[in-house]
C-alpha cells in the first residue's frame, strides 16, 4: 500500500521553526513579510535583500532537530510503504531525521545552500552566511558580482520542472496520499491533493486548521501533528501487515 506524503511548514513548528499562515506565522504576524517574499522585490530592492539575509542568518532553522512527526515518517519508509516524502520545506529536517534523501523531493529547494542569480552558482549556505556575520550585508556571488539568494522558490518563481514531475508521478501512483501541516494553498504543490485524487488515491489531510481541500479528503484529522503523525503511521503499518 504505497503511501505519499506532502509536508508543510506545520511539521517544523514542532521544532520550533515558525511557519507563514498559522496563528503564530511570520506572514500573520506580519503581512508585510508575505509582499516582500517575491522574486522580483528581492532582485528591485537593495533593503529587500538586506532583510533577508538577517534574516537567514538569525533563522531558528539553524539550531532547529526533528521531531516527532519527522521520525514516524522514517518509521513509515522502513516499513517498506513510503513511495515518496514530498516536502514544501527548505529546512532539511527529514533528511536529518532519517528520510532516504532519495525519498525526499523538496519542491521548494532548500535554504542550505544560496545561488547566484546571476551565473547560477551554487554554494553552501554557511559560507555565504559567514560573509554576512562578518559584515557584508548583501554578499555578491564570489564568481560574477551577481545578487545571491536562498536556494528556493520565491514567489515568482517557477518550480523546477523535474522536481514538480518527480512529484506528480509520486501524487499519481499512491494508495494513500497524506498531506501534514500544509494550509494547502501554495500552487502547483496543493495541486498535488487534486492528482492524487483523481488518480484514485484516498486522501487524509492533518493540520490544525482547515484547508480547501478538506471537502475532498477521506479524512480530515484536526489535531497537534506531533501526536497525530505518529498515530496516523502506526495505523497505515498495523493496516499493511
Ligand atoms: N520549515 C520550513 O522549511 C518552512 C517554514 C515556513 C515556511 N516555509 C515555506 O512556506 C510555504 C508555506 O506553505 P505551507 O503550506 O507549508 O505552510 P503554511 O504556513 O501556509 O501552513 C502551515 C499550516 O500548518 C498548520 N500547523 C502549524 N503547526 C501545526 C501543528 N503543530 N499541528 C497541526 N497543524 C499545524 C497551520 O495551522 C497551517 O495551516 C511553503 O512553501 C514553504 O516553502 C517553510
Ligand atoms: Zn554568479
């Protein structure tokens, strides 16, 4: 009974990386953060890019373990049901859990490395970010001047297209495609839920507040996914046995 899974912001506050659209998030907190998280305001606006590197180098990610729920995800994959773990997080927490890198498709890149917009060099984060500890507070791209950023996808930018495919045909041939911690409204990757539907796959969505696909979904579990992953795991291996 092969099982997807697409995890958002919301396993990671567990860990104490807060997300964009909960009751505690950065963008509810703050709606101004959400106008300038697009591609185009980063490249415009010197202040834009400045933020945002403080703001990678203070990130809680940093110092952030996995928890609870990124654990029964790895119990899900060594009991043989995990076809694949697809992730709109860029914190790298289920590769540290455990999760079979070659399981984990990240749609959203990962903010462990930085890229060059420019010449499309990618470096490791932490030597960027180093630069900026030591003071420079829009480091160019040591190879061409050009502006650097996060490796992920802003708002603007288009998702990878072997990655987003590489998703789709895991959202298509699955059993049971679970969404965890996901608002569901970040397109194409609350898309997936709709493929993986329409492919005959049952769908159970956790997170604590609603979601527009919660209409749709076979079961709709509204609880703390620390605890509720775990269950949720335990009952797809009990139900494979
Ligand atoms: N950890 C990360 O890597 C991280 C953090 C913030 C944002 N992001 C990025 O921001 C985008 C945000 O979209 P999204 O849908 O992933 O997040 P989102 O912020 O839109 O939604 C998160 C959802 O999780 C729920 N939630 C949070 N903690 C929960 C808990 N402990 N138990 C149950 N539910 C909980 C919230 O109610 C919310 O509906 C993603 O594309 C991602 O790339 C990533
Ligand atoms: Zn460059």
């Amino acid at each position: 009974m092969p099982v997807s899974v697409l995890t958002g912001a919301g396993i990671s506050t567990d860990s104490g990386i807060p997300d964009f659209r909960g009751p505690q998030g950065v963008w509810t907190k703050n709606p101004q953060a959400e106008a300038n998280a697009t591609i185009d305001r980063y490249v415009a606006d010197p202040g834009v890019r400045r933020s945002a590197w403080r703001a990678r180098l203070d990130s809680p990610a940093w110092s952030a373990h996995p928890n609870a729920a990124h654990l029964a995800l790895v119990d899900l994959e060594r009991a043989g049901l995990l076809r694949a773990l697809i992730t709109q997080n860029i914190d790298e927490l289920h590769q540290r859990a455990g999760s079979a890198p070659g399981k984990v498709i990240e749609l959203h890149g990962t903010m462990h490395r930085a890229e060059c917009l420019s010449c499309d060099l990618i470096t490791p984060m932490d030597e960027v970010l180093a630069r900026v500890a030591a003071g420079e507070d829009d480091p160019p791209c040591p190879r061409c001047g050009g502006i650097q950023k996060s490796n992920t996808i802003s708002f603007g930018q288009s998702l990878k297209p072997e990655v987003l495919d590489a998703a789709r045909r895991a959202a298509q041939s699955c059993r049971v495609f679970v969404a965890v911690g996901t608002s569901l409204t970040v397109h194409p990757a609350a898309g997936l839920c709709g493929e993986a539907l329409d492919a005959g796959a049952s769908l159970v969505i956790v997170n604590a507040e609603p979601t527009p696909y919660d209409p749709f979904a076979d079961r709709v579990i509204n609880e703390p996914i620390g605890q509720a992953l775990p269950t949720l795991v335990k009952e797809l291996i009990d139900a494979a046995r």
